[in-house]
C-alpha cells in the first residue's frame, strides 16, 4: 500500500511539473527579448502577471484627428510613477480626483505590459479633440506642449521596457516631424520651468533616448530628397 500511495504521489508531482513548464514556456515564449533596459527593470515586471504583448501600431492611425490640429510646439515626456497603470485609470483618477472636466491628464499613454499592452499606444480624449494639457503646472506649456506619458517609475528603480523605449522614439519622432518641432523642444517634465518634479526620474534615458531621434532623423529621406 505503501508503494502505491509512493508511486502516486510521484506522478503526481511529475504532472504537477510537467504543468508548470508548459505554463513558464509560455509565459516565456511571449516575453520580447531582454536587453539592458529590461533587464534592470525585471522587478517592474514582477509586478504583472500579465502576457506582455509587443504592439507594432500604424503611428500615423494613432495620431489621426478628424477636427483641426493645434500649433502644437513642444513634446514633453513624462512616466506615471506608478509600477502599473493605463490611460483609463489615470483618466478616472484626474477626473475625480483633480477635478479636471477633460479628464486624463497627458495626449498619449505608453503601456508597460500592466494594464495595457508592452509598447501600446493609448489615445486620450485631449488629442482626440485638440485641447491642450494638463500634465505639467505651466499652463503656457500645456496649451502648446503635446503630453506623452509611459507607465511606469522611473525614478524608484524602474526603467521603460525595452517596447516602450522603442514606441516612444516612434511616436516622438512621427509627431516632430510632422509639427515641425525641433529636438530641442522636446524635453522632460524636469525641464519644464515649475516647482521642482523628478519626472520623468532619474532613470529615464534621456541620452539614449535624443541619440535614437537623432539617428532616426538622418535616415529619413526628406520629401524633396531622391534616394
């Protein structure tokens, strides 16, 4: 009797771990591959026990408007300071608990893999409908300064997943370009003259992240330009 409860009980444990190596294989096999940035953000991601998705959006789809485009002049990059988080939650938090009528703060919303797809895009209502910010205290720069915020806390140990560093250089890049608005107008929420804010953190990469635009911009091939 011994022997059988033994034998059971060793089945059991093999199908018990045959299980969980399908499920890691999975989970595995969904993640993109890991480069510096990711790597130290790993505690980041511990946090979602979600599959991360890689989104490769059409950036002139996202940022089409049916009504007339502001003379938008700046770009500000922000993170969320929050491990999880997507535009609809940030939305219902600056609605009811800033009051603001326009609700979500920022433009553009970068997910990390939490409550929105790695890499995805979110579209606010304020460019939907062409109204400026609310994502810094210099109203100046929010009527002008086009808001994109990645999830995520850049300045307590996290960093942007490598999908969101990517989009980001994208949808920067794209809205740049077809504003005309120079590499030194888009800056951090930091830079914004303001009572002092560590966003979008010390983490951020900042360097790497206007040395891609840069390389980005001298590939491109200008409209009057033959290749």
């Amino acid at each position: 009797m011994t022997n059988i409860k033994n034998r059971k009980y060793e089945k059991m444990i093999q199908r018990l771990s045959l299980v969980f190596m399908v499920a890691a294989g999975g989970v595995i096999g969904s993640l993109p591959l890991l480069n510096g940035r990711d790597a130290d953000a790993k505690a980041v991601r511990a946090e979602n026990d979600l599959l991360k998705t890689t989104f490769s959006q059409d950036i002139s789809q996202v940022c089409n408007v049916s009504t007339k485009e502001r003379p938008w002049q700046y770009i500000v990059i922000h993170h969320s300071a929050s491990v999880k988080g997507n535009a609809t939650r940030f939305d219902t938090y600056h609605r009811k608990n800033r009051g603001w009528e326009h609700g979500l703060a920022y433009h553009f919303v970068i997910g990390n893999g939490t409550l929105s797809g790695d890499g995805e895009i979110e579209v606010g209502d304020r460019w939907k409908e062409q109204i400026h910010g609310a994502h810094t205290a210099n109203m100046d720069c929010n009527k002008v300064g086009i808001g994109i915020c990645l999830v995520g806390d850049f300045e307590n140990g996290g960093i942007p997943t490598g999908n969101q560093f990517d989009t980001l250089v994208r949808l920067t890049r794209y809205l740049s370009r077809k504003f005309d608005i120079p590499l030194s107008n888009i800056i951090l929420h930091s830079q914004v003259h303001q009572k002092g804010t560590a966003c979008p953190g010390k983490n951020f990469p900042v360097d790497e992240f206007k040395t891609s635009l840069i390389q980005i911009a001298s590939t491109e091939i200008s409209p009057g330009r033959k290749s």
